[in-house]
C-alpha cells in the first residue's frame, strides 16, 4: 500500500521539507537516493505518473544508474520526457562522463584492457547501433584521445584503415586501440571482426603505430579482448 501510494504521489502533495529538492538544499544530496537525484533533475513527472515514479521507471529500465550514460533523446521522448527535461537530464549525464574522462589521462591505466573497457563503458552503454572507433595512446599509454569513426549498421568495408592510422599521426599517437559495439549485447567478435582487426594489424606495421587492441563491447559490462584471444 505504502509503494502503491508512494507511486501516484505528487511531489507537490509531499511535505516540503520531504520534497527531494529541497532536502537536497536542506540536507545535501548526498542524503537522496539515486531516484530522488534523478527527479531534481526530472523537475516533474507525467499524465498519470509523478516524477519520483518516472524516476524509478527510468532507473529500472537501465539497470539503476551505471545504465543511465547509454540514455539518448528517443529513449526519454518514449518515456515521455519533455524536450527541456530531456535536454537537463542529458546534458548532466554528458558533465559526469566528462569529469570521468577527465581524471584518465592522470592515472595512466590505460595499458590493461579492463581500464579501456571501463573508460569506454562511461560513454558507449546500451547503444542501439553499433559505433567503430579508435583510442589514441602514446608511448607510456597514456590516453590521448578517441574518436567515432562509425555509427549505425556496420560494414566493416565502410571503415577504411588509412583513416585511423591519418588520425593516429596528427594526434601524435604511438599506439592505436581499436573499439566497437554489439548493439546485440554479446561481445563474441565475428569473422569480419577478426579479419578487419588483421587487416589494421597490418596498416598499423607499415607506418610503425602499435595496434594494442581491438576490443568488442557488450551490455553489463562484459567485453572481448581480441589481443588476448590472439586474434593476430
């Protein structure tokens, strides 16, 4: 009964004082949950559910919050999130991934698969097409960059080495690590990933740039490391 009550509640039927919003100012948001954090953001709910409910819907649907960076507009439009709520919601999700990155290239962990994995995990959860793309390394492997070289149903023909490599050496990169997605969930690689990934093996040889890795993305956190496959 109590859930049930709490889930048709509006935030304006509440006690001021318990209103997420202004428990966050009172008593600082780290006292709010995680469905709570996300209706200040939310601001409001829709026709027939109130915004702590869409929070938790939301929350639900993605797995809690390590789901919510794979969130995009159309997803939140078919939730029936506002443009102006939706474009809060992103632009806050976008800041957090960001502050992640941010702290990277400091650590230099970026020579374990698992620490590439992780990093691109923050800005690559759940997409619904696949993305081919590149991380730039230099010579102690520290992060350099990335870049999307693809998004949408792959070709792997449509993925041309020397664009990657012509990347690589305007950033000044000693090592190139390669990544795509399986929008699938199953990070098994295929043969074409396989052939494309010798393929680059070998441009990577010409010019003298490293290839550390091609590394497949699933859901729930799982991957594939191809290197440690032998792949090549």
């Amino acid at each position: 009964m109590q859930a049930l009550d709490e889930a048709v509640a509006t935030i304006q039927e509440m006690a001021r004082d318990e209103r997420p919003r202004e428990r966050l100012l009172r008593h600082g948001s780290e006292t709010l949950s995680d469905g709570e954090l996300l209706a200040v953001l939310l601001r409001t709910g829709r026709r027939g559910l109130s915004v702590l409910a869409l929070a938790r819907q939301l929350l639900e649907e993605w797995g809690g919050l390590t789901g919510l960076p794979g969130l995009q507009y159309s997803d939140l439009r078919r939730q029936g999130v506002g443009e102006a709520k939706a474009a809060s919601l992103l632009a806050a999700l976008e800041i957090g991934r960001r502050l992640a990155r941010e702290e990277l290239p400091q650590r230099q962990l970026m020579s374990r698969p698992s620490s590439v994995a992780n990093y691109l995990s923050l800005r690559y959860r759940r997409r619904d097409q696949e993305v081919m793309g590149a991380v730039f390394l230099d010579t102690r492997h520290r992060l350099l960059g990335e870049r999307d070289f693809f998004r949408g149903t792959l070709r792997r023909a449509s993925v041309e080495p020397r664009a990657i490599l012509k990347e690589a050496l305007l950033r000044g990169a000693a090592g190139v690590l390669l990544f795509h997605t399986h929008p699938s969930g199953d990070p098994t690689p295929s043969t074409e990933d396989l052939l494309f990934t010798r393929r680059m093996a070998k441009a990577c040889d010409v010019i003298g740039v490293h290839l550390v890795d091609h590394l497949v993305l699933g859901d729930g956190g799982r991957w594939v490391s191809l290197r440690q496959r032998s792949a090549w």
